[in-house]
C-alpha cells in the first residue's frame, strides 16, 4: 500500500521517503533471497545427520599437513 499510494499517498499517511524503500528492498529479498535458500534450509533442517556426517568428516580431514607423521625407518647404507 505504501508503495502504490505514490506522493499523495505517502504525504496523506505522513510516511517518510525511507519507508518506501525499506518495504522495497524486504520485498526483493523475500522473493529473490528467500525462495532459492528455503529449499536448502529445510532440507539443513530435515538431513541432521547427513550434515553431521558432514561436518565430522571435513574436520578429520582438515589440516592434512598438521597431522603428526609415523616415524619412518631407515635403511642402513653401506
């Protein structure tokens, strides 16, 4: 309503000019950002333990240089 009222109208309902584009820019968001991330939200929401799975295998996988080396042996050299 604020945005379709047009000067009139935000001056009748004593809007200030931000008010315009707030209620722009939630709307663009809502329908630009919201509706590809709401499939991936829920299905966060809905594989727990996929996504623990996840996260538990990307952390014993992290750092691969700062693990600790087994000792290795070497052969004597005549």
């Amino acid at each position: 309503m604020v945005i379709l009222s047009g000067a009139s109208g935000a001056a009748y309902l004593q809007y200030p000019r931000w008010v315009n584009d707030v209620v722009a820019y939630g709307y663009q968001f809502g329908f630009l950002m919201l509706t590809p991330v709401a499939p991936i939200m829920l299905w966060l929401l809905f594989n727990k333990s996929f996504v623990a799975a996840l996260w538990l295998e990307a952390a014993l996988e992290e750092a691969p240089d700062k693990r600790a080396q087994a000792p290795t042996v070497e052969t004597g050299k005549s």
